[in-house]
C-alpha cells in the first residue's frame, strides 16, 4: 500500500513510500537535498519498517529536533499503525 506524509521541521516537504508486508519500498521525497533524499530511498529499499523506525528515530539535522531520515520514521509508524500523516 502506497503512504504519503506531509513532513514538519525539514526542507523536504512530503515523502511517498510503499509498505508491505512489514517490508518499505519506493521511498521518493519532494524537496530536500535531493542527492542524499535518493540514498537514504535506495538505502531503505526492501528493508523491515519496524527496523528502520529503530535506526532512523531521533535523527536531528542542524538542531531542528529532526531530520529527513526522522520523519521517515514517523512516516512508517503512523503507516504501521494503520494511519496516515
């Protein structure tokens, strides 16, 4: 099933990902550093959601409180519990 999520506190705006079967795919975001946005998708690719909540949770990016890699996390939470952001 294909997510979408308005991000808060990063220069990207909005990331769309697929979650299946516990495992995320197709991770693009809109805005951001475009270079390091496509490494952190292609990083993420076919990996378990729940394992990269734990690795990606918490990341700050110049003190914002939060980073791209951290709203992915939030994303895939709210995905997991059935929500959407």
């Amino acid at each position: 099933m294909t997510h979408t999520y308005r991000t808060r506190g990063t220069c990207s705006k909005q990331i769309t990902f697929d979650l299946n079967d516990g495992i995320v795919s197709n991770v693009s975001f809109v805005g951001g550093c475009n270079g390091n946005l496509q490494g952190v998708g292609r990083l993420v690719e076919g990996q378990k959601a729940e394992e990269l909540v734990a690795k990606l949770k918490g990341i700050n990016c110049g003190g914002k409180g939060t980073s791209c890699p951290d709203q992915l996390a939030r994303a895939i939470e709210i995905a997991l519990a059935g929500k959407e952001g």
